[in-house]
C-alpha cells in the first residue's frame, strides 16, 4: 500500500445515501470485505454500485472508459497486493441501515478551527493555527462552557483586547454566531480539495 493510499479518506453513506462519517482505507477495506458495504463509483451524472467482486473486476479500467470516469480528475490510488491490485473508492455505502453511525459531530480543537475557516470571529481575518486561539463568548469566570455555541477562534490580538469580558464589555462584535455544525467542519474542509471534491454530491458545502 502506498504512503499516499495510506493518507485516503473514503466517506461512508448510509442505506438511504446519506453521509454519516468518514474511515481511513483500512475501515473501508473491512467494511467491503465483511459485505457490510458497497462501492459507489460517481461520474458527471450517475452513481454505479458495486460489489467488492464487482469493484475488484471494474476498478481498475474504469478511468479508461470516458462515460464511467471519475469527475475529480484525480488519479486512482490503489492498494496492491500480490494478488490483486484494490483501487481505493471515493465513497462506500453500508448495506444495513441499522450500521448507520450516530450522526454526532465529534467535537474538537481542530474542528473549532476548521468550522470558522481559521479567520478571527472578531476581526475577520484568515490565521494559521499557530496565530489563533480559541475563545469563550461567554467568559469562563462567569460559567462560559467549552461548547459549539460558546467557542470561537480569535487571533491573538483580539484575543487580549477581549480578555476575561463578553464581547459587548469589550465592545466587539462577533462577525458570526457560533453553533454546532450539522456536518463535521473536517468532512467539509475535504471536500475543498480536488481529491474529495465527489463529496459534494452527497454533502451540501454549505451546512454547517
């Protein structure tokens, strides 16, 4: 298996074709395997279905067929082995509906981020991580949680000017009001990349 396989993300729809997470290529490999799931291959227009017999046997010439090709334009990445050459879907959907993963958006660090785009909640502007904080609308001293809807990047200058204050104390505005996004802000920063842009056909790029 490639580094880069290794690095590939495969998103995982439910029995009625809704997203429901996303598993490295050793999940996904398991899941077809166990015939929990199938693969759904998208060109321009349709969704082909596959087996894991039917995607072994197919997958490897499907970028050689211009009506059944991947609309990316990114490379096949493929898992290989002495006995077959696996390429690595973009998308499986689990056959069982009662598989479905809890639709809960895992709360994180890195999730904070990625749902405010790495741009200040106050001034506006586009930070790395390392320049950006996280901070409490509500300030910890007065019972602020650590929640969706009460945690915000800030860069490290409105960060102090706002201190220990609410944003009206500090008189600042928020540029957006925090809450818990629908879909994970990693899943949707993905789709941004070529690689994952397919996703987007079962993702709507605007929820949050």
């Amino acid at each position: 298996m490639s580094e880069s396989a290794l690095q590939t993300n495969v998103l995982v729809l439910n029995k009625l074709y809704m997203p429901t997470s996303v598993v490295n290529v050793k999940d996904c490999i398991s899941l077809l395997f166990r015939e929990a799931a199938e693969v759904v291959h998208v060109d321009e227009s349709h969704f082909y279905n596959f087996s894991l017999d039917e995607w072994l046997e197919a997958g490897p010439v499907l970028g050689k067929d211009p009506c059944v090709d991947d609309p990316s334009g990114h490379d096949p990445e493929y898992v290989r082995s002495q006995r077959v050459d696996f390429r690595v879907p973009k998308v499986i959907r689990l056959y069982s509906y009662d598989q479905m993963p809890r639709r809960v958006v895992k709360f994180s660090r890195r999730a904070i981020f990625q749902r405010d785009g790495f741009k200040c909640a106050y001034c506006g502007k586009r930070f790395s991580q390392t320049h950006l904080s996280l901070d409490h609308v509500r300030p910890r001293r007065d019972g602020g949680p650590a929640t969706w809807d009460n945690l915000v990047t800030a860069c490290v200058h409105c960060n102090t000017k706002k201190g220990a204050r609410t944003p009206e104390d500090a008189s600042m505005q928020l540029r957006f009001k925090p809450k818990r996004p629908l879909v994970s802000p990693v899943i949707l920063a993905d789709i941004q990349r070529p690689k994952y842009s397919i996703w987007s056909r079962f993702i709507p790029t605007h929820a949050k």
